[in-house]
C-alpha cells in the first residue's frame, strides 16, 4: 500500500499528459478534494457568510428592540387598565352603597305603607263593628217598641170601650194637625 502523503508530494508519481484514468484510493483522494473544497468556500463565502451572519444578527437586535418597546406600551396598558378597574370597582362600590340604601328606604316605605294600610283597616273594621252594634241596637229597639206598642194597644183595646176609643183617636189627629201647623 502506498502511503498517503506520498501521493501528494511526489510530483513524479502523476500519470502523463496523454492519458486520463481515476484514482480510486479514497485516502489519497478525499482529504483533498476537501482541503480545496473549504478552501474555496473559506475564499468566496467569507463575505457571503459575514454578510448573512451581520444581517442575522441585526435582526435579533431588531426583533429585541421590537420586543422591548412592545413590553413597554404592554406594562403602560396594564397600568391604565389597573387605574381603570380601580376607578371602575370604586364606582360599583359606590352604586353598590347607593342601591343598598335605595332598598332600605324602599323596605322602610313598605312598612310604613304597609302599618297605615293595616290601621285603615282596623279603623275600617271598628267602624263597621260600631255600624253594626248600632244597627242591632236599633232592631232591638224597634222589636222591643213594636212588641210595647202591640201590648199597649191589646191593653188598651181591651179597656177601651168604643167611645172612649174614638175620643182618644180624635185627640191624637188634633196634635198632629197641630204638629203639622207648627212646621209648615
């Protein structure tokens, strides 16, 4: 087996002009086919790298930059949106109080109404108890007449003769007529 190195360095060793053919030892060959394949690369694509390199990292710049400015206007629309809760839990606390004692003097309105409703009736019922005991008073009274007129005229009728009933009659009709005098 030939040595590796040897190949490159012996300038002696490369076929002629005259004829192609391939170097099938793999040793020999890929180092370099390698060596001038990054040597190439090296060469023209430093630039090309640096450039893509300088642009990749120009955006990262950029892109925290972004990501600053936008955690910024972020922290400042929380702050507002603190300040606005704060502003709008004082005013529902506010209302909240408000419709509380809104309710409580609704409640109190209702008793109130409520008690002069409830004495109205009450007046209402001892009125109408009133009303009624008078009423009852009065029938007992008019029976109770009734029955002492009734009893007064058997007794009288029985007493009575004819001609004494008839003079008693007349007399009674001359108060009237005098009663009716009087009041026209």
């Amino acid at each position: 087996m030939i040595n590796g190195t040897d190949s490159f360095l012996s300038l002696g060793h490369w076929p002629s002009a005259g004829s192609f053919g391939f170097n099938i030892d793999i040793l020999a060959t890929n180092p370099i086919n390698l060596s001038v394949v990054i040597g190439v690369l090296i060469f023209f694509g430093k630039g090309v790298l640096s450039d893509l390199l300088d642009n990749r990292k120009e955006r990262i710049l950029m892109a925290i930059r972004n990501s600053e400015e936008l955690r910024e206007k972020a922290v400042e629309q929380l702050e507002k949106a603190r300040a606005r809760l704060q502003k709008v839990e004082m005013e529902a606390n506010q209302f909240r109080a408000k419709e509380y004692s809104e309710i409580e003097r609704d409640r109190v309105n209702l008793i109130n109404s409520t008690y002069q409703i409830l004495e109205q009736l009450e007046n209402y019922k001892n009125e109408t108890i009133h009303f009624e005991q008078q009423r009852a008073i009065n029938q007992v009274r008019q029976r109770v007449f009734q029955q002492a007129l009734q009893g007064a005229l058997g007794i009288l009728n029985s007493c009575l003769s004819n001609a004494l009933h008839l003079r008693t009659i007349n007399a009674n009709i001359g108060m009237f007529g005098a009663m009716n005098e009087i009041t026209d």
